[in-house]
C-alpha cells in the first residue's frame, strides 16, 4: 500500500482494544486519542461520553492537507464536547526519511473553540496554558449538544 498514493496509516499501525477510556487525574478527567484518531469525530465523542475534560492528541504529522486541518478538527471537538484540547505535534524532520517537515504548532483549545496558547511551527518547547473547569459546566449549558443529542438515529455510523 506505501507505493500507492494517499495515505495508509491503518496499514502501519494497530487500534487499541480498549475502547475510549478516560483517567480521573489530580488536574481533571483526561481523554486521549492518538494522532490519526482525530479525523474521526465518533472518539472525540466517545471521550466527551466518558466524562472527559480535557483530551489531549499527539500527533506526528507533516505538511500538507493535514496542517490545514490541525486547526479545524480539535477546535470542533472541543465545541461538539464541550472539553479542552491540547493538541500536541512535534517539529523538524525525521532522517534518514524524506518524509516531508513536521509542522508544529501545539496548542490548548477551550470548549468553545477559542485557541488558549499555540506554539510555533519550527521550535521545539513547551506550551501551556490555564485552564478554567468552570468553562466547561458554562458551554454546556449555553450549548446541550449531550442533552439534544439523538443516539436513535445513528444507526447507519455503526452499520458495516
């Protein structure tokens, strides 16, 4: 499949079998998916499910279609969920692959969206940022996407 165009992450690496589970944590109810998991809205709201606040997404990812989408796809999900992301992707380039420049720009995102902290495109450090629990309650309750939510018609995202 590498000699194909497009791309074939599932055929490098295996999904785990433990569902979507969150840890309770001295700082909060903490969710992850990995790095190519966060194309898939359905973990995204498998986590927020489980009681997540905050998910965090480390990623290794590359130039290309996917850093347009770095900043599109988790914000969602922090506003579908009503959690925090903390998306995490590294710098530079991997050699002896020429695999393309892995682009950065961690960042915190709030349950509204809103970006928090970002990082740069080519520096390697750490980014943090304040987080405000209360926020969460707070979208919630202007946004009951989990109370609106209509799990009887779904039926067709699990069908085969």
């Amino acid at each position: 499949p590498h000699c194909l165009p497009g791309f074939w992450e599932k055929y490098y690496f295996r999904p785990g079998n433990l569902g979507y589970p969150v840890f309770d944590t001295a700082y909060g109810k903490v969710g992850v998916y990995i790095c190519y998991d966060r194309h898939f809205p359905e973990g995204a709201r498998a986590l927020g499910l489980n009681g997540a606040e905050i998910v965090f997404n480390p990623s290794a990812t590359v130039s290309g279609l996917s850093e347009y989408l770095w900043k599109l796809e988790q914000p969602a999900h922090a506003v579908a969920n009503a959690y925090f992301v903390g998306a995490i992707n590294r710098v530079g380039t991997e050699a002896p692959w020429n695999i393309g420049e892995f682009y950065g720009q961690s960042y915190f995102c709030d349950p509204r969206g809103q970006f928090l902290a970002t990082g740069s495109r080519d520096k390697s450090e750490l980014v943090t940022a304040e987080l405000d629990f209360d926020k969460i309650r707070e979208v919630r309750n202007i946004w009951p996407f989990y109370r609106d939510r209509r799990p009887d018609s779904y039926a067709e995202l699990v069908a085969p």
